[in-house]
C-alpha cells in the first residue's frame, strides 16, 4: 500500500529527476550550452569567464521551468540581457544538446518511482505526467513507462493551451482539470524548487519534494509538505 495522506486520489508527477534519471542529462546540457556562450560574452568585453554552475546554477535558475524562462532568469542572474530571436538560438541549441546525449545514452527510469506509480495505478489512482520538456513523450517512450500514465501535459501542451510554466501552477492544473480531480485530491512529485513552489502555488492537497541532488533545505522552504530522496520511501513508511 501507499502511504498517502487521506483523501488523495490523484499523484502528478514531475518528469526529470522525479520519475527517470535525466536531471543530469538537462543539467549537462546547460552547461555545455551556457559555457560556449558565456566564453564569448566574457571575451568579447575583456572580462573572466565565469562558467554554468550544474549544481547551484542550474537548481536556482532553470530546473523544472520552460526552456526559454530557464535561459533567460540565468542571464538575468549575470546580468546579461539578450534579444528573444538568441535566446530562442540558445534554447534550441540546448534541446539539440538533449537530444543527442538521449540519442547516445538513453533514459533510465528511477526503480522507486516505477513501483510507485504501479502500485498507484493498482489502487486505482489517477495518474499525471506534468513536465516543461517539449521532449516529455519522447522520454516516457524511451524509459518504457509512458503506458503508466493516463495524461500527459508538457511544454508542447503548455505552448498550444498557452498555459504558464513552473513556478506557476497552471500545468498542474491543467492535468487535475484532465483527471476531473479537485486541486485538495491531488498530491504533486516534484524535484525542482520551481515546481514545488508551483504545487504549493496551486493548493493542492499534498506536494511532496524528491531530493535528487541535496537540496532537501530548499525544496522545504519552497513549500515541500514533505521531502524524501526516492518515492521507494512512500511505499516503506507507515
């Protein structure tokens, strides 16, 4: 059994670091992305380079929000203010760098978030993928999990129903308005700061952290009901 707080009938599930191991894949993306930019910007005026943090960077300004909302709040943070027509270059080139490490590597899901989601489907719980990757079915396939969810909304749905991205809630809404689920039914899995923030954003009933990569701190102070490190710890607590 899952040990889930009463009256929750409803689990909506971040994709990258919550349900398969791609965090990482994004994370190197960025940087290899940022860092070819940032090694221009910086030469160009005579100053240091100053690199793509993959851990501090990438959990502050870009994790679990659209592409192009997670390059510019990094550039922001440098300062730097560029046209939409390259920052949609420099979003394109870091999905084209995703892409490839896919191509090369694959995508491995998390063991404890498929037990997880089996079991909540084996109860006869409603089951949500809600991601700002353009790339969402693509992966589901890849990792072999994509049958394990009734609904689907990601960054191509998000562009299409022009809906906000994380830390809005607006997605997570869309998929409990999908599931025919009050918001207080729905428990939201998220890693990213940005996505916690929205499922507390959007009131639902219960938003649990995952701390993939050791920000268990943050992830309580952007409103986490509870933080574990692998959803296996749902199945084991009672």
């Amino acid at each position: 059994m899952l040990d889930l707080p009463d009256g929750i009938t409803t689990c909506l599930f971040d994709l990258d670091g919550v349900l398969t191991q791609t965090a990482k894949v994004h994370s190197r993306a960025w940087k290899e992305m940022f860092d070819g930019f940032l090694r221009e910007w910086y030469e160009e005026r005579g100053e240091p380079f100053r690199e793509f943090d993959p851990g501090a960077d990438y959990d502050a300004y870009v994790d679990g929000k659209p592409r192009l909302d997670g390059v510019r709040s990094f550039l922001a943070s440098r300062g730097i203010e560029l046209p939409d027509e390259t920052v949609q270059a420099l979003g394109l080139r870091k999905n084209d760098l995703v892409l490839q490490l896919i191509r090369d590597h694959g995508v491995e899901p998390y063991d404890g978030s498929v037990r997880f989601v089996e079991l909540a489907r084996d109860q006869g719980l409603r089951r949500a993928v809600v991601s700002s990757s353009t790339n969402c079915k693509d992966v589901l396939i890849a990792a072999g999990i994509d049958a394990l969810f009734e609904v689907r909304v990601d960054g191509v749905v998000a562009e299409r129903e022009g809906l906000a991205g994380k830390p809005a809630p607006d997605t997570f809404l869309a998929a409990a308005r999908a599931l025919e689920a009050e918001r207080g039914q729905c428990a939201v899995f998220e890693d990213a700061q940005a996505g916690v923030e929205a499922g507390r954003a959007g009131a639902f009933g219960w938003v649990v952290g995952v701390n993939r990569t050791g920000q268990a701190g943050a992830l309580r102070a952007a409103g986490a009901d509870i933080v574990v490190d692998d959803l296996s710890e749902l199945l084991e607590r009672r």
